[in-house]
C-alpha cells in the first residue's frame, strides 16, 4: 500500500464514508431544523445517547411529565458527529453495567 493511500482503518472516522449517511426519502427528512440540510447524518436517527440523560452533550430540555426532548438538539445528526457519539460509548456500558 502507497503511504497516501487510506483504508477504512487508517482514516479518521470523519473522512470515512461509514460515519455519514443521509436518507433524504424518509417522510421526515430532516427531523430537526437545520440551516444545513445537505450536512444532516441520519446515521443515528435514534440517538444513542438518549440514555445519558443530561449527560449525553446535546441541547436538550425536559418536558413537565420529564421526557427528555432532543428536538432543540443536532449532536448525533453532524456531518462529523460519529465521533463524538462513538467516544459516549464508554458511559453507555457503564450505565448498561449498573442496570443487568
């Protein structure tokens, strides 16, 4: 291999083509405001970081019966987001540990 070539493996997970996906057919594509629709990852449509609660980075708020509303939130929907989601992953297990 060619020192310029890259892999999936030697690129950063923002260069790779596996952290960005859109499916602009969905009937609710995009399911946030964005003033940037072409840059909207549909990668993680159900956020994974739900779960953190507070926690998770987002701008998110709480509703009077206390679910948790994304809908003011864009961080797992970046065009550059997988890594930021994926470097959360470590508090998922943690939080999956205490509840087996």
């Amino acid at each position: 291999m060619a020192a310029e070539e890259k892999t999936g493996l030697t690129m950063k997970p923002e260069e790779s083509r596996y952290s960005f996906f859109q499916h602009k057919d969905c009937e609710f594509f995009p399911c946030h405001k964005t003033d940037r629709p072409e840059d909207f990852n549909c990668l993680f449509c159900y956020c994974p970081l739900y779960t953190l609660g507070s926690a998770c980075g987002g701008n998110c708020s709480w509703l009077p019966d206390g679910t948790k509303d994304c809908s003011a939130c864009l961080i797992p929907h970046g065009r550059k987001s997988y890594g930021y989601v994926v470097s959360k992953f470590g508090e998922l297990a943690a939080l999956a540990k205490k509840n087996r």
